[in-house]
C-alpha cells in the first residue's frame, strides 16, 4: 500500500495473515523436511529451506514467531549470525514494516 504522506510503500501482510495460512503450512512442512544442502546450500546447511517460513512470519508481523521457528528448525551454530543476516536484509526492504 503507498502512503502518499510518507512517500512510501508499506506491507499489508500483516492484515492479510489469512492469505499466507497455505504459505506458511506448506514451508514449514518443508523446513521440518529439509536436509542440508537440498537447495544448493554452499554450506551444506538448511538455510534456504528455513528462510521460507522465517521470512513468512516476518513479513506477516510475526517476528517472534519468526525467530522461534529459526531456533526450532535450524540446528547450525550459526543461528544467530543468520539471524542478524536477515533482519539487516529484511529491514531495508521496502515490504517490511
């Protein structure tokens, strides 16, 4: 949605969680599936698989949802240097509030 006032697009997700209900059983699915490396991962993890449901509740206004779903299905010592990775990408997206 643009908002003239601020010159800018904001996300409707969030008021529209009905519409990613489909999205986010079919990725989590997948992430609970996933093993290392299925989605080209260079580092022989599941971090493209995860970041499907993670980015889900993100950009439905779920952020604790998000990062609880991360420490859940991604098992790597890394997790909370991915995490930092994509809230320093998400927050200078457009779609994200």
């Amino acid at each position: 949605m643009y908002q003239l006032k601020e010159e800018r697009i904001l996300s409707t997700s969030p008021g529209f969680m009905a519409l990613y209900t489909g999205d986010i059983a079919q990725h989590t699915r997948q992430a609970e599936a996933a093993r290392p490396g299925d989605f080209g991962e260079w580092d022989n993890t599941t971090k493209c698989t995860v970041l499907s449901i993670v980015l889900d509740y993100l950009f439905t206004g779920q952020p604790e949802k998000a990062r609880s779903e991360l420490l859940r299905l991604y098992p790597y010592p890394d997790v909370n240097d991915f995490w930092t990775t994509i809230l320093e990408t998400v927050q200078v997206s457009p779609l994200y509030q």
